[in-house]
C-alpha cells in the first residue's frame, strides 16, 4: 500500500470554527516580556512577514499542558482550540495580571490554508506544501475547502502533532517532536525549560517517532509500538504517530510507515 501524501497537499482552505483567539491586551513591551517567560518558543522571530508559529506552554516538570499557534498581527495573540481555553486561561491568567496584560477573547475568524508557496501566515513549509493560520474579519474563502479531518491530517503529515485535551499535561516536548516543532533553546528561561534542555542535550533517546496508518483502525495496533495520539481518519485510511522502542520490531502487513 501506498499514500500519495503530494495529492492531499492541493492548495486549499478551511474555516476553524472549532478555534479562537486570544487578544494579549497592554503594553506590547510588557506583552512580550510575560509571554517570553511563560511559552517555549521565540517570540523574537516574530514579524509582519513571518506572522505564525508553533508554540506551547509547559509546567515545572517539562510536561506539555497547552499547544497553541502565537501570532503577531499589530500586536500578540494566542490561536488555540476552544476546549484547550479554560486550561490556557488557568495557567496564564495570574501571570498576565503581574505584567499588568489582560486575556481578552477576541471575535476574529480563523483560516486554515494548504498553500503551494510560503506567505506571512505560513507555520508549516515542507516538501509537500506549506501550512498557515491567517485571521480575518470576513469568511471570503477563495480555494477548495477542506474538512476539519483533513486539516488535522496535513499537519499530523507534518509532525504537527494537534494535542487533544486527553493529551494534555502527558508528554514533554521530545516525546511529540515539540522539541524540534514548537520550543527555543536559545531564547533563555520559560517554565519547565532546565529539565526540557537537560533531555535534549544529555538524555540519549531508545526510541523513535514515526507517522503511521493503515486502512483500519485495528491495523494501527500493536505490541510493538505505542499511539501517541487518537487515530485521525481521512479519504479511506487511519493515521497516528507512534513511538517505536529501540529494543522492538514491526512486521505488522498492514501498516504503512511515512
């Protein structure tokens, strides 16, 4: 079996009405400074020209409890499911009120797009095409529209691995790809940041991170690997990503390795 992962690149769009964002209102200064100790990538690569990125939120312990897209649009915002808000809320607001910002959900739509070519909005830009979140004040979609099963599909393709609430406060960030994906090494101190770069740079891993699907959902079980996701379907297959122990093979016939 084979997945012609080119084809489910064609440029394309999607209203995320299952998303919302989130207004860091204050001085952008003060902004900036609360974010910078709380989230785990580099705001400093923020621009008007590269608008979106990967980030996310961690505990003491190292441990993921929020993934969110931070995007600069005349001033900081935080792009994020709908059921991940309470959780994001509890673990910044007493933050935000000591950098004298507020929290303020925000009525803006939120556009998924598969581009053949990188914009300001891009997050994502690999071989097969290019991934962006863009905010609008109007729903003029102008490509194909594509499912929300599809959308988390692209970016599980990747490596975007979309944390569900279930997931939340269960990896740290090499057990997702986070660490290459979503977080700074370089950028200086966040929250759980010594024990997530002590893992990085002294830990030596005995597993591997692979995307995997088959055409049942049964197929993508075994002994041999573990699922680090719920199985997303779409187009007649079931894709997840998988961790792999180093000590451990798979012969499963059904199962196709991208």
């Amino acid at each position: 079996m084979k997945i012609d992962i080119h084809k489910i690149f064609e440029e394309s769009e999607i209203y995320l009405s299952d998303m919302t964002c989130i207004d860091i209102v204050g001085d952008n200064d003060n902004a900036k400074q609360f974010l910078d100790g709380q989230v785990t990538s580099d705001l400093a690569l923020l621009s008007d020209n590269n608008k979106v990125q990967l980030s996310s939120i961690c505990n003491q312990k190292g441990y993921v409890v929020c993934d969110f897209f931070l995007i600069w649009e005349e001033g900081f915002k935080i792009v994020l499911d709908k059921n991940k808000y309470p959780k994001l809320i509890s673990e910044l607001e007493i933050f935000a009120r000591f950098s004298k910002v507020k929290l303020v959900e925000s009525q803006v739509n939120i556009i998924g797009e598969v581009s053949d070519e990188k914009n300001e909005w891009t997050f994502l830009k690999n071989k097969f095409g290019n991934l962006g979140i863009k905010l609008s004040d109007n729903l003029d979609l102008n490509l194909p529209q594509i499912t929300s099963e599809k959308w988390q599909v692209l970016n599980l393709l990747s490596n975007n691995l979309l944390l569900t609430e279930n997931f939340l406060g269960k990896y740290r960030p090499d057990e997702i790809m986070y660490d290459d994906m979503r977080v700074s090494f370089t950028k200086g101190c966040f929250r759980g940041q010594e024990i997530i770069a002590r893992i990085k740079y002294r830990g030596k891993k005995k597993y591997s991170i692979s995307k995997i699907a088959s055409n049942t959902k049964e197929g993508l079980n075994s002994e041999n690997y573990s699922l680090l996701c719920d199985p997303l379907e779409f187009d007649n297959y079931y894709y997840c990503l998988a961790r792999f122990d180093s000590d451990k093979t798979t012969n499963e016939s059904d199962l196709i390795i991208l």
